[in-house]
C-alpha cells in the first residue's frame, strides 16, 4: 500500500513538474502581455493627466498617439526586458524610461502556468 502511494506521488510530482515546464510562457507571450499592460496605463492614465492639465480636447488625440506608437513601445519592451528561464517559470525584468525628462519604471513579472504576475513595479525618478 505504501509503495502505491509512493508510486502516485511520484507521478504526481512528474505531472506538475511537465505542466510547468509546457506552460512556461515565453518572451513573444511576455511582450504581448507587457505591452497591453503600458498601453492601457498610457491611455487610462497618462491621457487623463494631460486632458485634467490642458484640455478635454486632448484625450483622442492622446489615444490615437498611443495606438500608433505601439510598435516602438513593443520595441522598447523587448530591448529592455530580461528574461530568466527557470524552466518551470520565468521571471522578466523591464527598465522602461520612455524619455529622459520620465521617470524610469523597474517592473518585475513571475511568468508560470501561461499566465503572468506583475509582483514588484518601482518609479525612480
């Protein structure tokens, strides 16, 4: 009976270790995820600080902006970005300053079972 339950654990433990291992998410998925994430925040709050500053007028074409330069944000993601593969899980590092007179942002990010957590996010300026 032990040696049964010992098998099964074994097997558990394999299992995991495989479907960790399948669905450590890669650079490509990382930068996609990244770069959603920047873009909403750029949209959400950066485009609502310059409408509050200067003029509601501003939003669109603040959105609009953004929209285009996705490309050179995915871009600067991927320049900047450090992945550490642990096999079972990854975990990216992103300096982002997207001007010298900007802050420099520092995120942190656990890629494990396809999915991805933003766990530490600092602002240096």
């Amino acid at each position: 009976m032990n040696s049964l339950i010992l098998k099964i654990s074994q097997l558990i433990i394999i299992v995991l270790i495989a479907v960790l291992v399948v669905t450590n998410p890669g650079n490509n998925k990382y930068q996609s995820y990244a770069s959603a994430r920047l873009i909403t925040y750029l949209k959400d709050d950066l485009c609502s600080q310059v409408t509050e500053q200067i003029s509601e007028k501003l939003r669109s074409p603040c959105v609009i902006l953004i929209d285009t330069a996705r490309p050179q944000i995915q871009a600067a993601l991927n320049r900047n970005t450090k992945q550490q593969n642990f096999l079972l899980f990854s975990i990216y590092q992103t300096e982002l300053s997207i001007s010298p007179v900007t802050p420099e942002y520092h995120f942190a990010t656990l890629g494990i079972f396809d999915k991805f957590f933003t766990y530490q996010i600092e602002k240096n300026e």
